[in-house]
C-alpha cells in the first residue's frame, strides 16, 4: 500500500491531487464532502486528459460538482457519473482506499 497523505490534508469541500507514481501524465485526486471522501483516477473518462485546470482544482465554483478542464464535463463527487458533457453515461473510476492510523493509503498500481 502507497500512503497518499493525511485524511486531514483534505480540505473539506476541496480537492487534493496526486502525481502519478510512474511519472505519467494522470494520477489520482481525492475529493472531500464532510463525512464523504472519494478518490477518484485524474482522467476524463471522454478523452483521457487530466481534469484539474490548476493545481488541486477539480470542482466547479460552487463547488457542488468535479468539473473537466478541457470541455467543461461536470461529474457527481459521490459516484463520479457524468452529469453533464460528452461523456454522459459514463463515470470516472473511483479508487479503493484505507484509512489507517489517519493516512490514507492505495495499491501500489493505484493511478499508475
């Protein structure tokens, strides 16, 4: 298991991004709600480019949505669906993770 960062490091209401292991182009974000964390793959499941427009900024402005840099593609934080743009019916791919002792961990393949 590869250790992401501290449950805490995550604002809540905010977003944290993570490089990819390998060096590659994607990697993993996680999304914070209260209560709900999710750890999402950083690719639009449309063209398979990263979603933050910035550093750490995946959500619309209001932040109720995580928002596609390239085509504006809005997605549900709680399951990834697509809401809204090109990708409709299909969702990003969600990330199992643990919390242990307060660090949130993934398989070492996780966002590869």
């Amino acid at each position: 298991m590869r250790t992401l960062c501290r449950a805490g490091d995550i604002p809540d209401g905010g977003t944290l991004g993570f490089r990819a292991a390998n060096g590659g182009l994607t990697g993993l974000f996680a999304v914070r709600q209260g209560a709900l964390t999710m750890i999402y793959i950083n690719a639009c499941p449309h063209l398979g480019v990263p979603l933050d427009w910035a550093p750490d900024r995946f959500l619309s402005t209001d932040g109720s949505r995580i928002v596609c840099s390239m085509h504006g593609a809005e997605f549900d934080i709680a399951t990834g669906a697509c809401l809204r743009g090109p990708c409709i019916g299909d969702s990003l791919e969600s990330v199992a993770f643990t919390i242990d002792d307060g660090d949130i961990k993934v398989s070492e393949a996780a966002g590869l």
